[in-house]
C-alpha cells in the first residue's frame, strides 16, 4: 500500500470547526447580554455530544463510534475549545441540539 502526503492551509481563516464548510453555521456571538456559539453537529446525536466549562474554557467533544455504510466504515470525532470571555456567567451555560443538527451553546453575562 502506497501512502500519499496530505497538505492543508492552517490558516485560521481557513480553519475553525471541522464540519463547517465555510458555510456560515459556525457562528460566535458576545454581546453585552449573552455569550453564544453555534455549531454544525449534525452527523452526532445529543448522546454523542458533550459540553463542558474547565476554568475559562467551553470544551465541546464529539464523537461516534464505527459505523458501516454502503461505502465502507466510518468513524467522526471532533473537539473544540474556545476561551471564555471574562463577563460570561458560567454557571448558565446550556446547549440545545437542533432539528437540523446545529448545536447551540448559550450563556448569559454577568452583572
């Protein structure tokens, strides 16, 4: 079996979460009133999904286990983290999967 080198351009502008296609579905919004983060999360079900606060850090993990198609076999895991801004009330930090597979993160400031 020959191997074939993969390149990729890390840039960030390039390169944020995996799944996102530069389509628009990772989204980062801080305003005043609310921290939020949108992401593409549909090949995972909310099992598959977890979120986490460590200090400062929103940890999102995601993965599932082999799986077979008409192709052959499958297996997705990815991971994340973004820093928290300071203001953010980590204690009413939730996540919401939805119908389309976007996985919402939301927290409100504190004040």
């Amino acid at each position: 079996m020959s191997q074939v080198q993969v390149q990729h351009n890390w840039n960030a502008d390039q390169w944020d979460w995996p799944l996102q296609h530069n389509d628009g579905v990772v989204r980062i919004h801080n305003t005043p009133e609310k921290f939020e983060v949108g992401l593409d999360a549909s090949f995972f079900t909310p099992k598959e999904i977890d979120v986490k606060i460590a200090g400062n850090n929103l940890l999102i993990h995601c993965k599932h286990e082999e799986r077979t198609d008409q192709f052959g076999t499958i297996t997705r895991e990815i991971s994340r983290t973004y820093h928290l801004p300071s203001d953010v009330d980590a204690q009413t930090i939730h996540s919401h999967l939805t119908r389309n597979g976007v996985l919402k993160i939301a927290a409100s400031k504190k004040h």
